[in-house]
C-alpha cells in the first residue's frame, strides 16, 4: 500500500470530532490508594442522554460513575449509576463528587450543594474528611427465612427490612462471623432488589458490617455510604450513642464516622484521588 492510499483510509478517523469529558477514579473513605470504594466522576457542562451515562459507567465497570454539572458557585446537579442501572442514593460517590468539586472545579468553598434523586445533599469539607449530610433511613424487623440462612451460610441473629422492602440487613452475632462470609450470590439475588446488608457489633469500632448487591451487578461493594443511613439510627439505638465509628469488612475496607441526628444522619470519611483524564466519545 502507498502512502497515499494509507491517508486516504486514515482520512475518515482524522476527521472525527471527539466530545471530551473530564473523568477521575477517586478512592472514597479511603486513608490511601487502593482503599475504600473507588467511584468514577465524570465533570459534565451539561447532562447527557441517560443512555450515554448508563454506557460510561458499564465501560468504567466501577460500583458507582457519578455526573456532576455546576448550576452556581455551590451547587451541582448529581446522578449515579452503576454498571447495570442508575440509583436514587449513593454515599461514596458523593463524598467522591466533593473531593473532586473542591480539588478541580471550585477550590474556595468548603460547603458544596448537590441536587439529586433524594433531593438535596450537602458535602461539607472539614480538613482532610468530607462530612455528607443524609435523611435517615428506618427499618422494620422480618422473619428469618430458611432462604435466608441457606443465602448468608451462618446462624443469622436477626432480619430486618428497610422502609421501602429494597433492602435487607441481617445482624450476625459479631465481628468474626462477618469477616468469614462467603454467601451464596445467586441465593442473595432472591432476598432483596436492592442491597443485602450484614452487620454486628465490632471489636475495634463500635460497628461493622459487608454489603451485596448482585442485582446491580455488584456481588460485594467495598464502602457503601448510602447503607449508613440505615445502620447509624439502627446501632444508634442499639449502643444508645450518637457518635460512632464504623468499618465496612471488604477486601479493600473503609471507615466512616458516624454521627445520628434523628431524621438526619451525617457521614464522614477520607478520599484520596487515584486517577485524572479524559472520556472520549
């Protein structure tokens, strides 16, 4: 072949105009890389399709990819969607969105406001931790099923499901049992839309607790903030204390700092930035 006839068959992609959009992979409540539940935010001028979105963040392949748009100053449209579907709430991806907000797009404010699909969120930074403040989520006990145990694979202590019957949390009888769960997933699929839940006291902070998902196509998140909603009032109660500290039990793990405001809930954690570039489409 000549070097024309290579331009010539080059000439087409030379002439692609590419839409770039701004992409970082930041590890939320996370004291260092490779730490926490890395979230995937993309800083937009404006919201795509939904279809578009749903295609990034299934070719991003994280737990959660977030879409920012700046509206003013301080506040920021917001929206997350995992691999399979979009989600109405997400911790981790949000303490992400702040972190990325006062690193590259506002550095100035410490107070940032994001609208979403359960309303309005606001990220506070204060020092090295990012503090969200969320609605609290209830939750009313249930029967523990054959189905159930058959899932999780050991004595479940107690069952509980939230508000709205997305989501299931178990309560183990400690620490221990936590840390050596190996539940069935295609079982879990059957036990709720949403999120599977499992949680118990801790040794070393005053709550621990794994989260599943394989119906969002998810089989275990690392750190989920948005499961927090439900057991800060739950081990709130329990411990009878407002101020706690929590350890989700992942391979990667992470800590959140807890606090309970009755219809309110505020949860902090660290984020350390992994990755900066570019989306080309």
């Amino acid at each position: 072949m000549c070097e024309y006839d290579f331009f010539m068959l080059m000439q087409p992609l030379l002439e692609v105009e590419w839409v770039v959009l701004k992409y970082y992979v930041v590890d939320a409540f996370a004291d260092g890389v490779f730490q926490g539940n890395p979230a995937g935010i993309c800083i937009l001028p404006e919201m795509p399709e939904d279809e578009l979105m749903q295609k990034i963040a299934a070719e991003n392949n994280l737990s959660e990819t977030a879409f920012v748009v700046q509206k003013y100053a301080d506040e920021f449209d917001l929206r997350w969607f995992t691999p399979k579907m979009e989600i109405d709430l997400c911790g981790y991806a949000t303490l992400a969105s702040g972190f990325i907000v006062s690193e590259f797009v506002n550095k100035s404010i410490d107070t940032m406001r994001f609208h979403t699909l359960s309303g309005v969120l606001v990220v506070t930074k204060k020092d090295d931790l990012f503090e969200m403040d969320f609605p609290a989520r209830k939750t009313k006990r249930t029967t523990i099923t054959i189905k159930m145990q058959e899932a999780i694979g050991e004595k479940i202590a107690e069952a509980y499901c939230s508000n709205n019957s997305r989501d299931l949390l178990i309560i183990l009888e400690n620490e221990k049992k936590i840390q050596e769960l190996k539940p069935d997933f295609n079982l879990l699929k059957t036990l709720a839309n949403h999120l599977v839940v499992i949680s118990s006291k801790g040794t070393q902070t005053d709550f621990v607790s794994r989260v599943f998902a394989p119906n969002m196509g998810i089989n275990e998140d690392p750190v989920t903030g948005s499961t927090h909603t439900t057991l800060i009032p739950f081990w709130s109660e329990r411990l009878n204390k407002k101020i706690m500290i929590a350890k989700q039990l992942s391979k990667r793990g992470g800590t959140l700092y807890c606090e309970d405001c009755g219809e309110r809930v505020k949860i902090s954690g660290k984020a350390v930035l992994y990755l900066t570039g570019e989306i080309k489409i």
